[in-house]
C-alpha cells in the first residue's frame, strides 16, 4: 500500500514559543487542513521563535523527512524579527509564486493590509512549502485560497504520473463556477452551490466604453496604398499638396477676358482660349478681349473675365467675332480662379486620423498623391457559442435554432468596413471553447464571440478566459438593456496583446453592444478620429411605467414630421427580436424605471440618416 501523503504546520511566533501566548493559528490550520485533505497524515508540528536559524533548521529537518506540505504560520509582516520569508527563501531550491499571488490578491479582496504580506511559497526537494500569515482567521483564510492547487502540485512535485493525468482530466471535464473579477471569487464543482448572483460589478455604459479605450492599446500598423484603393480607409499621415490648385489663375466663365481699366463698350477679340489650352503671353493691349472657355488659362495682362450673357456681337467676318461690346461695367478679378485659391502648394491638405470618402481621394487625385499611408484595421475573428445552434442551411432538430448572430454580426461590421474571419458555430464545453480561443487569437487580435456570458451551468466564456488564459475581465456586466452581460477581456496570447467581446447570446443584444462597443473600438483602433456615433438629444414623454431599472437602447426610426425629429420604436423591443434592427436609424437610450406622464431628455445614437416623412 502507497504511504499517505503527509503534512507539518510550523508555527513561528516568539511569544508563543515561550508560552506567553496560546498558539491557535496552528490548531486552527490543522483542522483546516484535515477537513480539506483527510487522506492526508499530520506529520510534524513545531513550534519555533522568530529566529531564522530555527526556521530554516526545521524547514530543513522536515524536507528530509518527505513530508509533502509544510505549512508555515507567522513571521511573515514587516516588524525587524518577521524572518519566516527569509528563512523559506533559504531552505527552497524552486519558487512558486503563483501561490503567493493567490493568497495576496485573494485577501486583497478583503484587507488593504494584505499587501504588507511577504509570504514566500516553494519546492524543495519532494516538499511545497506555504508561508500562511500569524493569526488564526488570516492562515485559515490564505489556505482556503490556495487549498485547491494542493493535491495537484504534491502530484507533480512527487511525479506521479497517474494522478497528474487523472487530475487534468477531472479539471477539464468538471463545472468551475468562478467569478473573474467580482469581490467574492466562487469556485466550486458544483451546480447547487454557484453564486445565485453574479459577482461581476455593474459598469455604466459610459464606463464601460472608457475602459475599453483605456484598456484597448494596440499598435496600428501602417501600409501605403495606391489612392485608387483607398476607400473607407483612415490616414496615417498629413497630406501635403504637391502643386497649386488650380496651377495657374483660371476662368471661372465662359466669356471674354478683358483688362478691368477699359471699362465698357468695344473690345476687338485677339483669339480664343479654351481649357487644356496653354496660357497666352502676349500680354493683352488696350481695347482687346481673349475669348475664354470655363477653366481656361487667364491670358497676360487680362485681370477680369466678362460672362457671355454680358456681352454683344457687333462686327464678325466669315462666321468669327471681330469685335464685341461689354454691355457691364467689369469689375478687376471678376470670375477669375486664382492660382492655389482652391488648395496653395506644401499646405496640409488631409489630415491623419481622416477616415477616406470620394471626395478626400479626389483631393488626393487633385494635388498629384498618387500613394497614401494608411492604418491597417485590427484584424477580427468572431464565433458564436450555443448547443442550440445550427448554420441557417442545416435541418433543425427539435430544440436547436438558426445561427443569427453570426451572419448579423459579421455583415454589420463589413457596414463599416471591418471584415471579420469567421470561426463558426462552437459548442458550450470550455475545451471546445478553449480551442476555438487559441485558434482565434493566433490569427486575429480581436476576438467577438456571442452566448454564454450570463448565469446558467452552459455559460462558459468568462471562466474559459480567466482560467485557460490568464486573462483580466475589465467588466462582464453592463446597466444596459438589452446587453447586460456584455463582457469584456484582455489578454496576452503568444506574446501579443489580444481584445476579447463576448456579447450575450440574444441576437438583438449581440447587435447593440457591437455597435456601441465594438464598432467605436475599431474605429479608434484604426486611428480614426471621428470613432463614436453621433448622437442627438430628444425630449420623450411617456406612456407606459418602464418595467426594468436599465437603461434602455430602443431600437428607433429617426424622422423629421413637419420640420421635427420623432422617434418612433420599430417593432417589439424584446431581445431576441432582431427584427427591431431592421431599418432602424437610432439607439434612442431611455432611463430606466420610468414613470407614466413624465417626459424625459433621452439621446438618440444615430445609427443611420435621418429619414424625411
Ligand atoms: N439568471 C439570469 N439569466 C439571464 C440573465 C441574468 O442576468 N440572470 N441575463 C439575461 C440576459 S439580459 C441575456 S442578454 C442573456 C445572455 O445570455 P448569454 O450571453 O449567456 O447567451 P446564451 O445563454 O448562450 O443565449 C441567450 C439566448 O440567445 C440565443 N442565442 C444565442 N446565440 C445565438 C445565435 N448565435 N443566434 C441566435 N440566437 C442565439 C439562445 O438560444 C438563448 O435564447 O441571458 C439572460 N439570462
Ligand atoms: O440584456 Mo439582455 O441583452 O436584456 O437580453
Ligand atoms: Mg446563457
């Protein structure tokens, strides 16, 4: 029969060395440690003063002797003869600091004084070594945060093979309800006893939309494009014109160019001058025109052009005008474009940040850019999560649904331009889960998945990132409806710092929190400067009290009715309606908990034009 796996709880205290004070932490550790590990065997207690060779000694004496954990109480605070770090730091030939994060962060949760602890946690040899804090509740408390990992490091610091494989499996296939980031971190196997409340703090939407900026710094990178191709892209440079535009003073009239100081009456017409003909040198005399096409060069010596309706024949000679009468008194640089008035030459045309429109690439075309430079889109992978889920082309079972979020969220982000790689449909098990995250976050550094971030047994998104990623959850609760569980993490994956959204499951939740979320992140990402939605203010009475404290992002049509804007909601509001999108143009944001007859100032978030009826 194998031996049992053993324990010793040192305690390290000088007054309870010499008796002048009862030892409980120790007692108390013991029967925390025997209710948690009951197969395992009490070998050693002690104990010794604050003294470093005492502890180190003991350290050392129970190591040889196998014993698997060894816990450690006190000693380990700031006053001059707190040494128990020091000495473990001595005798451990491995750190394992992870173990100490645990506990720190863990009681951080619930004392700022937590970070005045300098526990040191390590192996040496077959034994892990645990510094726990002085008192009772404080050790008890620490154990109870790390209590879990135990088994599984005495497994792999013995080389047990076996009970390795048998404890990665259990982990994998087992039900871990955890909180991420909320005060109260629940982890438990089992249904019955996960929190029946999320422990995830509401964020605000505005909040929540500073975090993300906040939290979101990813390097854009740049590339240079042929201006033909350059739509919808945002620029990663000032744009100075090469040339004036126009390069030369121009007619802005098709008529007569003419010196102003002759004023009215006869002109005899020299010759004819149209656009794309090269300009006239032969400076005009007294008494002469130069009849002139629209965008014509502007003849020497001529400082005013006369519009044709201005003006008569009176001589001609075989079908040609000999001479004119200038039926207006001309004015000096009447319709004459002059030279840079449109664009001068080494001027900031376009500025970086300017996201590319038909008109910004004609300027670009106008002052001879024929490149420009340009920030990359952050590359985006999207799946959605659901047992319940098939592709709209599959049979459905009874029980199982269309995938709508998917297609919806993919065709709305290529609306702004984002194309998106598409990872499918996956299935509510982490594993599964886990690996479409791996695949994802190799190829693209922003990840949107849909499902799985609220309360029930199969939603297993935040755990999947937390635990099989190490990332941070900035928030997985939002006071907005629809989207309340709207998530959103950071991570580093390969070296690279990669985006998670995982947007609620409900279709129209899925689409409002991409537009409010994800759509202005990209935006900025890209570098662009304009990257919210605009919005407009809207005063709203009401008819009906509001059942639900959240906000609420309605989907509306925004129309002007006898030179007024009236927002009119499309449809049902509820959340699996995705229909309530279909040629909305606003997210009108109503207070929550509203009451009948009172009117109330709302802000429309304008997803589209305004629409005339
Ligand atoms: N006990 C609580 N339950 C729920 C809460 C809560 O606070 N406490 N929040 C509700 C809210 S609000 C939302 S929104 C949903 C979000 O849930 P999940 O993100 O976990 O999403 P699922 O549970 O996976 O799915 C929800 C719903 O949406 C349907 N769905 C999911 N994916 C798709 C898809 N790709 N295409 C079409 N429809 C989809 C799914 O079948 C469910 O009906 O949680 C509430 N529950
Ligand atoms: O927030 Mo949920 O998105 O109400 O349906
Ligand atoms: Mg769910």
């Amino acid at each position: 029969m194998a031996s049992p796996q053993t324990c010793g709880i040192l305690t390290v205290s000088d007054s309870c060395f010499s008796h002048q004070k009862e030892d409980t932490s120790g007692p108390a550790l013991e029967k925390a440690f025997r209710k948690a590990f009951p197969d395992f065997q009490i070998s050693q207690k002690a104990i010794v003063p604050d003294d470093l060779q005492q502890i180190v000694d003991t350290l050392n004496k129970w190591v040889s002797e196998h014993c698997n954990v060894i816990l450690t109480t006190g000693g380990t605070g700031f006053s001059p003869r707190d040494v128990t770090p020091e000495a473990t730091r001595a005798v451990i030939e491995r750190e394992a600091p992870g173990v100490t994060y645990a506990m720190i962060s863990n009681s951080l949760q619930i004392t700022p004084m937590a970070m005045l602890s300098r526990a040191v946690c390590g192996i040496k040899d077959k034994s892990l070594i645990i510094n726990l804090p002085g008192s009772a509740k404080g050790s008890v408390e620490c154990f109870s945060f790390v209590q879990e990992c135990i088994p599984h490091a005495v497994a792999l610091i013995t080389d047990q093979t076996d009970a390795v494989q048998k404890l990665h499996k259990k982990v994998q296939k087992r039900v871990r309800f955890i909180d991420g980031c909320g005060p109260s971190k629940v982890i438990t196997d089992n249904v019955a006893d996960r929190p029946r409340e999320s422990t995830y703090p509401m964020f605000e939407v505005n909040d929540a939309k500073d975090v993300i900026v906040q939290e979101s710094q990813l390097e854009a990178e740049v590339e240079r494009i042929a201006i033909e191709v350059a739509l919808h892209r945002v620029l990663a440079e000032d744009v100075l014109s090469y040339d004036d535009v126009p390069p030369f003073d121009a007619s802005i009239k098709d008529g007569y160019a003419v010196r102003a100081a002759d004023g009215d009456g006869l002109r005899r017409v020299r010759r004819a001058l149209g656009a794309g003909d090269a300009p006239e040198v032969i400076p005009l005399q007294e008494g002469e025109a130069v009849r002139i096409g629209t965008g014509a060069p502007i003849p020497a010596g001529a400082d005013a052009v006369v519009q044709v309706e201005d003006t008569s024949v009176v001589t001609k000679e075989g079908g040609e005008e000999v001479e004119i009468s200038v039926n207006k008194m001309p004015v000096k640089g009447q319709d004459i474009r002059r030279l840079g008035c449109d664009v001068s030459k080494n001027t900031v045309v376009l500025m970086r940040g300017e996201r590319l429109k038909g008109p910004h690439i004609g300027v670009l075309a106008a002052v001879g850019k024929s490149t420009v430079t340009v920030y990359k889109p952050a590359s985006v992978g999207i799946f959605t999560t659901g047992n319940e889920l098939r592709d709209h082309y599959e049979e459905l079972q009874p029980g199982q649904i269309r995938d709508s979020n998917r297609l919806a969220l993919i065709n709305l982000l290529k609306e702004y331009n984002y194309d998106c790689d598409d990872y499918g449909i996956i299935k509510d098990e982490p594993d599964t889960i886990k690996k479409a995250i791996a695949t994802a976050l190799t190829l693209n550094d922003v990840l949107i998945t849909t499902g799985g971030v609220s309360m029930g047994e199969f939603d297993f998104i935040k755990r999947v990132l937390v635990d099989d990623f190490g990332a941070t959850i900035h928030f997985g609760r939002v006071n907005m409806k629809p989207g309340k569980p709207t998530t959103f993490a950071t991570l580093t994956y390969e070296g690279s710092k990669k985006i998670v959204f995982g947007l609620p499951g409900n279709p129209v939740s899925a689409c409002v929190t991409c537009l409010l979320f994800v759509v202005p992140l990209l935006r900025h990402l890209e570098g662009a400067n304009e990257w919210e939605f605009h919005t407009i203010p809207h005063v709203v009475s009401v008819s009906k009290q509001s059942t639900d404290a959240r906000p609420e992002y309605m989907r509306v049509i925004v129309s002007y009715v006898d030179g007024k804007i009236v927002a009119k909601p499309n449809g049902g509001q509820i959340s699996s309606r995705l229909n309530s999108l279909v040629g909305a143009n606003g997210l009108m944001l109503m207070p929550g908990s509203m009451l009948p007859g009172r009117e109330y100032l709302s802000h429309i978030v304008m997803i589209g034009g305004i629409v005339d009826m």
